[in-house]
C-alpha cells in the first residue's frame, strides 16, 4: 500500500514538470500536483503520510528508497531556485514536504483547493507573504 502511494504522489508530480518552466513555475506544479494526489488519491496516498516506512520493517530500506527518490525530485526543484545563498536548501525542502504533508490534518473540502494551497505557499517562499 506504501509502495503504491508513493508511486501515485511520484507519477503526478513527474507528469507535471513541464521543460522550459522557470524554477518557481516548476517548484509551483510540483506542490500542486502532490497535494491533488494527498488530498484527492483515497487511501493509498494517505497510507504514506500516515505510515512512514520504518528501517526494520521487512520492505523498510525499499521503502525508504523510494521515498528518497520522490525527494530527490524537490531536491533538484529547490536546488534550481534562486534563494539567497546562505539558506539551507536542505530546510526548505523539508519545510515544504511538511507543510504540504500536514495539509489532511486541516484541508475540508470545499475550502481551498489544492492549486490555491500551493500557489499560496510558493508565494511565501518567494516573496515572505501571501497575494
């Protein structure tokens, strides 16, 4: 079930990076395409945020791979921005992933949709506040 989630989270934000987009246009798909597949994808998706794989586990370190593949997309998304240099990208990603990742804690439906969630958190990347 883990494996499948993340292989959904992966496929869409893949599909959604488009060449030739600058990095925050990039950045901007990428966040909107992981939080339609968290909040929109059902339970397989949910499986991954709720259940993160554990070391032990018998498909833990394949598991894990694949996270840190998924990861790796951000990785190279962040790494392209242009961030003052002495920010640790390495933050911002997990500033990203988590606050993305919490969004089913107090997304309703109904409210903001996943493109006015993502689009609101770039903003604050990019400019320290919100349209």
């Amino acid at each position: 079930v883990h494996e499948e989630g993340i292989r959904r989270i992966s496929s869409s934000v893949k599909k959604s990076l488009t060449r030739g987009q600058d990095p925050w246009q990039r950045l901007e798909a990428a966040m909107i395409a992981h939080l339609e597949a968290l909040l929109g994808s059902g339970n397989y998706v949910w499986a991954v945020i709720k259940n993160p794989p554990q070391r032990s586990a018998l498909a833990g370190p394949r598991l894990i791979k694949l996270r840190d593949d998924y990861e790796r997309i951000f990785v190279d998304l962040i790494s392209a921005l242009p961030l003052f240099s002495s920010l640790a990208k390495r933050y911002v990603r997990l500033i990203i992933l988590g606050a993305m990742n919490s969004t089913p804690t107090w997304y309703r439906a109904g409210g903001d949709e996943p493109e006015e969630i993502a689009k609101a958190f770039v903003q604050v990347l990019r400019y320290g506040e919100t349209p």
